[in-house]
C-alpha cells in the first residue's frame, strides 16, 4: 500500500512537471512574439521620428522663406 501511495504521488508530480514545461514553453512562444512586436513598434517610432524631424527642417525652411519674403516686400514698401 505505502508502494501504491508514493507511485501515485510520483505520477501527481510527473503530471505536474510536464504541465510546468508546457506552461514554460507557451510562455516562451509568447515572449519571443512580444520581443517581435516590440521591435516592430521601436521601428515605427524611429520611422515616425524620422518623418517628423523632416516636417520640422522643412517647417522652418518654410518659414524662413516667408520671412525673406515678407522682408524684401517692407524693403519695397519703404522705398
């Protein structure tokens, strides 16, 4: 009877451990498609990023176009 009792106990943990590894290799499969995701987003970012930095140089250019502008029409409304 003690031999039946620990063989169950035995089983209990085999069944255990093997759902342990199941949930650690699901748990690996989702952190693998985090790290993926979160790569993927870090690129948009930059992207992103980029095209912004670009919307400001020209944003300024822009500007300073209009303000040589508006500059050479005061020169020709003074003269």
């Amino acid at each position: 009877m003690d031999n039946d009792f620990v063989l169950r106990q035995f089983g209990e943990i085999e069944h255990k451990v093997e759902k342990l590894i199941e949930n650690c290799k699901t748990q690996a499969v989702a952190n693998s498609e985090l790290k993926n995701k979160l790569k993927s987003l870090e690129e948009e970012i930059q992207g992103k990023v980029e095209v912004e930095k670009n919307y400001a140089e020209e944003k300024a250019l822009v500007r300073s176009k209009i303000d040589g502008l508006l500059a050479r029409l005061d020169e020709i409304s003074d003269s």
